[in-house]
C-alpha cells in the first residue's frame, strides 16, 4: 500500500512545482541535486557545469534548472528527482510536495552508498564521498587531481577554486573524460584518478578502491586518465557498501524465555497440545541474560518476557513490528522447546516458524529493514502425517505477505538443523545461544551478521558433549547487503 500511495504522490508532482522546489533549496543542495541529475551524460554535465559556475558568480542566483531537466526527460524526471532529493536529505522540500521521509527512506535506502533505483549509483556514491570528506581533505584532492589534469592537458583549467562545492570540480573532471561513470551497471567506469590521488582518504579508499580489486585485464583501455575498468561496479558496491546499524536506532530486542511450561487450555485448544509434558527447560535464564546483556550493549532496547503463551508471542512480536517505524532493525529471540520447523509457547501449543518469519515480513514498517530471527529449541521430527491419534499440530496463525520482496533482508537463525535436537547445559546456558554472544562480543566491530553466524556454525559443530553429543546450527538470509551491528559500548 505505502509503495502504491508513493507513486500515486509521484506522479502529482508538477512542472510548475519545480520553481517552487528550487527556490527552497540553498546553493549546496543545488550543486549537489544537480551533480545527480545531469552528471550521467556528458553534454548535460557540461552544461550544468557552466550554469552553476555562473551562479557562483552572482550574489542573488536565479535559475530554473529543474524545469531544463524535467523538460529534457518527460518520461522519467519525477522518479529520478524525487530520489536525488531524498540522496541530498531534502526533507522539507519533500514534505511539501505531500511525501513521508520515512517512507522514502526506506523505498529509495538514500543512507546507503551505490544502491539506487533511477539515479546512476556511481553519481550516488561519488556525492557520499563529498559529504563524508573534510573541507582540507578535499582541497587536497582538488589540487592532487587538478595538476594531474593539467599534465595530460584536457582541456582549459577550471576557473573556480571551492573545494566546499567538491562536486563541481567531479564534474569538471567528468567532462575532461578523466573519471568515467560507465553505464548503470558500471561497465566502462574508471573511477582510477581518484583512487591514485586519495590515498589517505579514508571515504574515497573505502567506496571506490574495491572497483578496482574488480577489474578484468581484458576490458579496452580508456584515453587520457583512464587506467582502470571494473566489469561490474554495481555488484562490487552492492558487496562492499553494507548496512551499518546505529546505536541510536538499532531496534528492540525481544526475548521470548520459555523455562515452565503448562497445559490449562480450553477444550478447542487441547488438540494442539505437545502429545508429551514438555520439561523444565533449566538454563535458558543464562541464555537470557546474556542475549540481554549482549544487545544491550549496541544499543537495541532489550524486551525479555518469561512463559509466554502461543497467541502472546504473536501478540508481542506485533506490537514490537508496529513501533519499529523509526528503528533500523529488529530482533526476536524464541528459546523454547520445538520440533521440525516449530516452536513452542509456555501453554504447550506450537507455532510454525515459518508463520512467524511471515509476522516479521509483513509489516510495512520494517520493510526493507534488518530482520533477525533466532531460535533456540529442538528440531527433532515431528509425528508423521497420518499416524493415528496424530495430536500436538501447530497453530497456524492468520498472516500472510502479498509479495517476495516483503522478505528480503530476512535472516532466521536456527540452533540446529532439521531432525535433531538442540543441546544445552543446565547451568551454563546451551551451546548455539553462547557461541552466538560470544562470536557478537568478539567480531561485531569488524565482521558482518552472516559471517559472524558462519563462525557460529563453525564453532558449535566443533563441540563434542561428555558422551560424543554433537550438533550444527543452520541460518537462511536473504539479506541483499551485508549488515553490521551496531558498535557496542
């Protein structure tokens, strides 16, 4: 629904609006929006270089830029517009043409470097550079670059010499031909120029050296400052840009604790009874304090409840969804009992985890967003269907998602694989949930999620119990970035 309203508001947008929308916005943004919009072909960038160059020149600037650019792309400048004001963090403007930040924020990722929809991403991510570096260290790569240019004699120097308007002088460079966009998927970019003359800054080595890493030997080579081609920059920045997660807005933390469980259920429950009495799960309040402990320490504001009922977990897993509006991710840890592909509640009836990923899938608010599912339960076979007496089925809850992509940047994070049960120590904690706050404790600073779940797997698998008792975790991920957790205290 919140996509369909975005492209409804989308095409409202009117031309005549675009006087107003210019008007709002200072010389910085101006420059910036510019560089997005005209910087992908060389005759607009060099026209947009000499409109803005002219408007350094005067004290009161008057110009209709986006009105040239919506006239020149009647098709496609809504779209295109709308994200690079969400790029250069245009919130009033975009509030006044009837748009929500937030639901921009999370159809269009403007935090996130090399990853656009209508933008050219090498445009995105060069504009991130400029943000992130300091006014010294672009004037240092102003004057590198700029006596570089001129030894290869590409054309008359720039008469301008604000390094704050850093995005000027790439596009002065684009028109020499000395830096190259390629196309969107960045075949024939060359970015090399850059690289050679930045070597001590940290933005520029960090989002354009893995072009580089990237390159075939067997691309042509580019005239003047040309020196490296990467074959595919779009995969290289959809690899090497991640998601890094604040201590600001990590999310909740919610932590469903099984120890007891109980089977006082109505009559039209007790069919979904375990068909054995499910144990006291002795331990797992080591499991909780140290998920609680752990999370807390990067910030994630850390909801444990005690033998919670089936219906209660779904109920607290929606309402934790509802207030992740403003969050950047959220995460659940069940630890119960199961069986293959369910869990437990504190009332002995069984949910579907696959129900429960849909729960976390289907809300609007964490669309796009981190979403962290742990289970700590056995997963020993369940009876098979049509034995007789069959009982203890699981509850199937009422959620659906209406789409495949309401599931990407879903991670489920099991402590053992299908068939086999999770093993535990009664006064220590078990062994998937310890090994998981260790691994975070020890690599979140420099790992992403799923290499820090990998390490997990490989750690647990390595156990051996006093009789030879082994187990090996599993996770699925359909992350499209690799995400960081946020920095810990």
């Amino acid at each position: 629904m919140a996509r369909s309203n975005l492209l409804t508001q989308l095409d409202s947008i009117d031309q005549n609006d675009l006087l107003y929308v210019e008007r709002d916005l200072n010389f910085a943004q101006k420059v910036g929006l510019c560089f997005l919009l005209f910087g992908v072909e060389h005759s607009d960038a060099t026209y947009i270089l000499q409109k803005l160059l002219s408007m350094t020149r005067s004290d009161y600037p008057q110009s209709d830029l986006l009105m040239q650019y919506a006239k020149s792309r009647p098709e496609a400048w809504r779209r295109q517009l709308v994200e690079a004001l969400c790029i250069i963090g245009a919130r009033q403007v975009l509030r006044r043409l009837g748009f929500r930040w937030q639901e921009l924020r999370m159809h269009y990722l403007p935090h996130i470097g090399g990853i656009t929809l209508h933008v050219h991403p090498l445009l995105k991510t060069l504009y991130k550079i400029c943000e992130e570096l300091s006014l010294a260290q672009s004037g240092r790569l102003v004057i590198d670059v700029g006596e570089k240019v001129e030894q290869h004699k590409a054309g008359d120097p720039l008469r301008f010499y604000d390094p704050t308007y850093l995005e000027i002088f790439l596009l002065d460079w684009l028109t020499r031909r000395c830096i190259r966009l390629g196309d969107i998927n960045g075949q024939g970019s060359d970015v090399q120029l850059l690289i050679d003359n930045a070597l001590d800054q940290d933005p520029i080595v960090a989002n354009l050296t893995p072009m580089k890493q990237d390159t075939e030997s067997n691309i042509q080579q580019a005239p003047i400052c040309s020196t490296v081609k990467p074959d595919s920059l779009t995969a290289s920045f959809r690899r090497k840009n991640a998601i890094e997660l604040t201590r600001e807005n990590a999310g909740i933390a919610l932590i469903i604790n099984q120890q007891k469980f109980h089977r006082n259920v109505g009559n039209d429950l007790k069919r979904f009874l375990s068909p054995k009495t499910l144990l006291k799960r002795d331990g797992t309040d080591v499991d909780k304090a140290r998920l609680n402990k752990v999370f807390s320490s990067m910030g994630y504001s850390v909801e444990s409840h005690d033998n919670v009922n089936h219906l209660d977990i779904v109920q607290l897993m929606r309402s934790a969804c509802d207030r992740s509006l403003l969050r950047d991710s959220l995460v659940v840890c069940i630890l119960s009992h199961g069986f293959e592909e369910a869990v437990y509640g504190a009332d002995s009836i069984a949910l579907r985890i696959t129900d429960l990923e849909n729960v976390l899938c289907s809300y609007e608010t964490l669309y796009n967003k981190p979403k962290l599912l742990v289970i700590q339960a056995c997963q020993e076979e369940a009876l098979k269907k049509g034995e007789p007496n069959q009982k203890g089925l699981p509850f199937k809850i009422d959620v659906s998602t209406q789409s495949p992509g309401q599931h990407i940047n879903m991670v489920r994070a099991m402590s053992t694989v299908n068939g086999f049960a999770a093993l535990r120590h009664t006064h220590m904690g078990s062994w998937f949930i310890q090994s998981l706050c260790d691994a975070i404790d020890q690599y979140s600073a420099s790992e992403h999620f799923t290499d820090i779940l990998t390490i997990v797997t490989n750690d647990v698998a390595e156990k051996r119990g006093e009789n030879d008792e082994s187990m090996v975790p599993k996770f699925n991920s359909t992350l499209r970035q690799h995400v960081y957790l946020p920095p810990r205290l």
